[in-house]
C-alpha cells in the first residue's frame, strides 16, 4: 500500500471548538497511518466577519486514500460535527481543506490542490510553519515561513495549546 502526504487545515467556531477539531482529526486519523497536528490558535474571523473567533490548527497525515477520497473523507468529518454549511465563509462547527498533497496539482470544480489561499492566510501558515517552516509550495516554490513573513503579522491570533494535545490526540509519527 502506498502512503501519500498530505496537509489539512481545521477551524471550528461554533459549540465546543475544541472538541469539534479533535472530532476531525480523530476522523483523519481513521483514514492514516500517521497523523502530527499542530497547536491550536484562536484567530478572528476570515471573509465572513459577523461570527465568533476561530480556533484553527493544522495536521500532516499518511495516506492510503486518493485525493479525491481524501477530500470525501474531509467532507464527511464536517457533515458529522457540522451538518450542511448555511452559507461559504460562514460559522461551522468544523472545516475541513485539503492544503497539499505531495506535491500534486489539483484543480477541478469540486477540489483545487494545493489550496488557492493557504499562502495568504496566517490562521493557515502560523500552524503549518510550526510543522514544517521549510515545506514549498508546489507551484510557486515559496516556503511556508517566507510566506508567513511576507504577511504583515495579525495580533488577532493567540496560541493555545501545543502539538494537538489540547483535542485529545497526540501526534503519532515515527
């Protein structure tokens, strides 16, 4: 069986924040052999602003599944905390995106990896630089930390746990 990486990102701002994105990345879990979650960061709200703040984290898995399977898989965690999202950029018990996996290219109507926006958001690369500072872009060749340090730094986000131990899942690489 052949294993991929791939690179999700979790948020959740509505009912237990934190338990909704342990939820997920036990889901994730279900589908991997590894799974490293990042901390845990409060961040404000992103497209959308009228909702509650955000916590976000970031996790690196191993892979069986296809990205297209990854991506139902994804899908169905959030159907299961979430039901159906009311509106794009609304508030949602747990989102689910697939980042990067390897470091191919997807762009259909249903999926585009890597993901359009993952560089421009810092609730995004603050998590996945604590993972990976020198992971690239596949398309554009920029690391995760330039990235970040091309961003001009929100005071809108804190820190709240390391390492996903907050969501009841330690990371479990090796």
């Amino acid at each position: 069986m052949k294993l991929s990486e791939a690179w999700l990102g979790l948020g959740s701002n509505l009912g237990d924040r934190a338990a909704n994105l342990g939820r997920g990345l036990r889901a994730l879990r279900g589908v991997s052999r590894d799974v490293q979650a990042s901390s845990v960061y409060e961040t404000t709200a992103a497209g959308f602003l009228g909702q509650p703040a955000f916590l976000n984290a970031v996790c690196r898995i191993w892979t069986w599944l296809d990205v297209f399977e990854l991506m139902d898989e994804a899908r169905r965690a959030q159907r299961a905390v979430s039901g159906e999202r009311s509106f794009p950029n609304g508030p949602r018990a747990l989102d689910v995106d697939v980042l990067l996996y390897g470091r191919m290219r997807v762009d259909t109507p249903g999926l585009t990896v890597p993901h359009p926006r993952m560089m421009d958001r810092e609730f995004v690369l603050r998590p996945l630089a604590e993972l990976s500072p020198g992971l690239a872009h596949p398309v554009t060749g920029e690391t995760v930390s330039s990235a970040l340090d091309r961003l001009a730094s929100s005071s809108a986000y804190s820190r709240l746990s390391s390492g996903g131990s907050r969501l009841g899942i330690e990371s479990s690489m090796g």
